[in-house]
C-alpha cells in the first residue's frame, strides 16, 4: 500500500472516494425512502435528512478532491466528522430507540465501517502530505 499511498493524489483519491459513496448513499436514500424504511426499520424523516445531508457533503467533497491543493483543514474537520459519524451509527444501533430490521442493522454497520476507513485514509493522506516546516536540523 506504501506506493499507493505515497501517490500525490492520494488524498484526492480518498476524497473523491468519500463524495462517491456520500452520493450513492444519499441517492439510495432519497430514491428509495419508502422501500428503505420498510427493509431497514430506519424512520422516512431519518432516512430523507440523511439523503439530503449526504448528497450537499459529497458535492463538498468532491469540491475538496478537484482542488490542485487539497484544504488541508477542511479535509481536517471532514475527518473528524467520519469518526463522528461512524459514532452515531453505533449509537443508533446500541440505543434501541430505533427497531432496525437484521438489513438495516447491516446497513448501518457498514456506513459506519465505511467512514471509519475512510477517515483513516484521509487521516493518513493528510499526515503524509504534510507541507514542509522549513525548520532546518543542527548535526
């Protein structure tokens, strides 16, 4: 993986990668509310604010991964808000306020494995693409 991450892409690829399933989900979402909330046993309301949230998201994402420089702060807080994320499904699931089916617990859990990888690559695209400090190192 070390040639693939030492790519000066690579972080515009994880971003790119992070609007492209933000949009999918989002579609899924807002497309098929109905059929979802009867498969999942997630709420329509839920299911729509999350459609709509995850499609304005990936349009931000996808504008942080066209960038020549990605913003590296940016990109920053949309790490920490995957592992947020990633935090709320698990909330969801472990409250037992919502009576998701055995589908939607899937679906579910694997939104919030799939930002948490995706939070650890932009986190480590980020470290490895870390500007110069220009401090120079006494011998």
């Amino acid at each position: 993986m070390s040639a693939f991450t030492s790519s000066p892409r690579f972080l515009s690829r994880v971003m790119w990668a992070d609007a492209v399933s933000c949009a999918g989900t989002g579609a899924l979402h807002l497309g098929f509310t109905a059929a979802m909330a009867r498969l999942t046993g997630l709420p329509a309301d839920l299911l729509l604010a999350t459609g709509v949230f995850l499609l304005v998201y990936a349009a931000a994402a996808a504008w942080m991964a066209a960038r020549p420089v990605p913003p590296r702060t940016l990109i920053g807080l949309v790490v920490v808000g995957n592992f947020g994320w990633a935090a709320g499904c698990v909330a969801l699931l472990a409250s037992g306020v919502v009576a998701v089916t055995m589908p939607g617990a899937a679906w579910v859990a694997v939104q919030a494995l799939t930002v948490v990888v995706l939070a650890e690559l932009q986190w480590l695209g980020l470290r490895r693409a870390r500007p110069a400090t220009g401090v120079a190192v006494a011998n």
